[in-house]
C-alpha cells in the first residue's frame, strides 16, 4: 500500500483520530544519471517529496502540521500550472545523398518518332519516397493478356466481357479504369499453352498500339527459349514507340533482348529474384557488355506479396533504392513492382479459410483488392516508380494514395479507409 493509498482510506473511513498505532514503510528510490549532480538532485526531489506526503498523512492523523510549519498544504491534484507550448511545426529529417535516380522515359509522341498521345518519365529521386516533392510520382499499368486467364472472380467480373479481345481489353483499362499505362502478356505464346507463333503473337502488340495511345510494356511467357526472340521481334514492330520489353534476366538470353532494344530504340525491364547483388550484375551486364544506354534501363526486383514474402521484397527495394541514393551508379534505376502478384495469396482469392478453427476472413470481394493494395502501397514506400496492377478498385485507391502522399491531392487525410 502506498501513503497516498493510506491517505484515501482514513478519509473515507472519516477517520478524526488514530492512538496507539505506528505506520511502518520503506522509501523507494529509482534513480538514472551518468554523474552525481543529477544524482543528488533527484535524491533531494524524492526526498522533498517523501517529506511533503508524510506532512499530508500526518495533518490527516491530527498532527497540526500547517501552524507548525506556516504553509497549507493541499493535494497534489489541485496544484495547477499554467504552461504555454512553444508552437513548432513537425519537418522530417532529411539527409542530402549524393546519388540520383536516373530518369527513363517511355513512350513517344508524333514529334519524337511514335504515335503516342503523351510520355511517361519515372525516376529523377535524389531523397527517399515522399520525403520531399517528387519530381515524378509513381504511375500504373493494368494487365492485359493476349488470352484468357482464370482470374479470380472479384477480378474477372471487371473484364469478362474483353477478355477475347487484347485490343478491347487495353481500351477498357485505359478509359474505364485509369491507367496510366497498359502492359501486355504474351502467355500464349507459352509452349505449355497454345505455343502461338512469334509472327502471330506480335499482331497483339501491333493491335493494342492502335487502341490505346499511352505507353505500354509487353512482356513474354516467362519462357526462357521463346522469350529473347519474341521480344525481338516486338521491338521491331514496335519500333519508334519506346515500349518497355519485359524482361531480361540473367538466365535469358539478357543480350539479345538488349541489343534489340537498342537497335530500335525502346527500355530493358531488368528482372531479378531478391537478391540485391544480381541486380547490380544484370545491370552492369546490360550497361557494358550489350552497351544499353542507362536512360534505357528499368529494375524489376520481384515483387512477393503481402503474407508471402513482401517484407523481404519491401527490404530488398529499399536497400537498392538506399544504395543508389549514396551513389552506388549500378543501381540508380527506377524500380518496377509486378503488384499483381498479390492475387497469387490465397488470402486474397479463396472464399474462406481451409483451416477449419480460423476466424472467419471477410467477404473476398473486398479482402482481395485491399491484398492488392497494400502490396502496392508497402513497395510505394520502398522506392517503387511503376506498380504493375489488376482490380479497378485497387488502382483508383493506390493512385489517390500516392497523389495524397506526393502532395498532389486536395482530399482531406481524415478518410474511413476501411469503409471505403
């Protein structure tokens, strides 16, 4: 019990006097200082304040403290201080790195050589993800596939209906759904799918180039034989729009990709798995050997998503972009995130839980744009200039997000988010 305590009960009890009793108690003392003075300033605090309760408990036992000692004594709550806060405005630390960003751009207009409408440029940093105004926020590209995929269905309700029609498809994400860019699979072209023929498959490009007028990236199977030559021969169709090929990566024909690239002008997605030193070796690779421009060079360094990996793919990001910023030159490229990859957790497509004892996990409609989201919005904060995405609904909240972030947005941040 403390004294305070023992104060509260005689006084609840109305008690008026005490005899024959003795109150015994040990004085507590914490004290933390490097050197004595702060030592023997605080023992005289402790000390000062022991004195004060004692006199309290002492005036409440009938001892006549305040004649005594001339002063009143009141309780500790009704001593009041008026203290004025010295105004401050909160400014985040900020570091000047000596490293930049390089800056890339996509796409091009009737006066640079393509039929694009605009351009997009990513990259420029010289500080860390909305530390200060940015000169290129991150954008968006929706997938596009050149044929049908098994989508989950809170995802394939939005584009059943375009799903035979790449064209269509791209139309639908630019117009319907904001992008800002569309990337176009080329999965038939897979031997374990329909094996298309490379001359068939690049008409797909040749297609959605003339129904969409916005930057677009076009990527393989993930076949490591077909995907050098295909990509080949779409930078040839492609030539003049600066189209982002995707991608080369070490186990691939990484020089051929490049040198086509190259030859007809366009951007090398540069894919790695995790791991910071290959990213730094495949770039080298494209920079030396193939002799790539480095304003022609985008990072892809995997994406895993949220509950399957996104803090090592978050860390990994970071460490690139950090190490860009101190001038690591091998690094300083923008980054892509293939943010699609969160429809792969089965959190985010699976009706419920298959373990029997599990809470239940929400409505699936919501939970997997939300899985989509936060993954986006997780590397956003790494150092992620491009977000590779699905949902409608996940691209509208993670483009308001990044506007609110990069200061863009006049929406107020008092938002029910979760509601929403």
């Amino acid at each position: 019990m403390k004294l305070e305590d023992l104060i509260k009960m005689l006084k609840s009890y109305k008690v008026d006097e005490l005899e024959g009793v003795r109150i015994e108690g040990d004085i507590e003392i914490e004290i933390e200082a490097p050197n004595i003075l702060p030592i023997i300033q605080a023992l005289a605090y402790e000390l000062g304040m022991a004195a004060y309760h004692l006199a309290r408990a002492a005036k409440v036992l009938g001892f006549p403290v305040e004649q005594l000692f001339g002063v009143e004594l009141k309780p500790k709550t009704e001593v009041e201080e008026k203290v004025e806060l010295i105004e401050a405005r909160f400014k985040p630390q900020m570091e000047e790195f000596p490293g930049r960003i390089r800056e890339v751009t996509l796409g091009a207009t009737p006066k640079e050589g393509g039929t694009r409408k605009y351009t997009i440029t990513v990259g420029g940093q010289k500080n860390l993800p909305f530390y200060e105004e940015q000169p290129h926020l991150p954008v968006i590209t929706i997938d596009v596939f050149d044929r049908p995929v098994p989508f989950p269905k809170a995802v394939r309700e939005h584009y059943e209906d375009v799903m035979e029609n790449p064209a269509e498809w791209a139309k639908k994400a630019v117009k319907d759904f904001g992008a800002d860019m569309v990337t176009v699979h080329l999965i038939s072209t897979d031997p374990l799918l329909d094996d298309t023929p490379i001359h068939e498959a690049v008409k797909v490009v040749e297609d959605v180039l003339q129904a969409v007028k916005c930057p677009i990236v076009v990527g393989g199977s993930g076949n490591k034989e077909k995907d050098p030559p295909l990509l080949e021969k779409v930078a040839e169709v492609a030539e003049g729009e600066r189209v982002l090929l995707a991608s080369a990566t070490l186990d691939n024909d990484w020089e051929r990709i490049a040198s086509a690239a190259k030859k007809h002008g366009h951007v090398v997605l540069a894919w790695t798995q995790l791991d910071i030193n290959a990213q730094r070796t495949l770039n080298r690779y494209l920079m030396k050997k193939a002799g790539l421009p480095p304003e022609s060079i985008i990072m892809d360094p995997t994406t895993a998503p949220l509950g399957y990996g996104l803090d090592y793919a978050f860390s990994n990001m970071e460490k690139i972009r950090i190490a860009a910023l101190k001038g690591d030159g091998d690094l300083a490229f923008p980054i892509s995130s293939g943010t699609t990859n969160a429809w792969g957790a089965r959190e985010a497509w699976m009706k419920e839980s298959p373990i029997s004892e599990d809470t239940p996990w929400g409505p699936r409609e919501l939970r997997g744009p939300i899985w989509e989201i936060l993954t986006g919005l997780t590397l956003a904060l790494a150092g992620a200039d491009i977000f590779m995405m699905l949902h409608p609904a996940s691209v509208s909240v993670l483009k308001e997000v990044i506007e609110m972030l990069g200061g863009k947005s006049k929406e107020s941040v008092d938002r029910d988010w979760v509601g929403l």
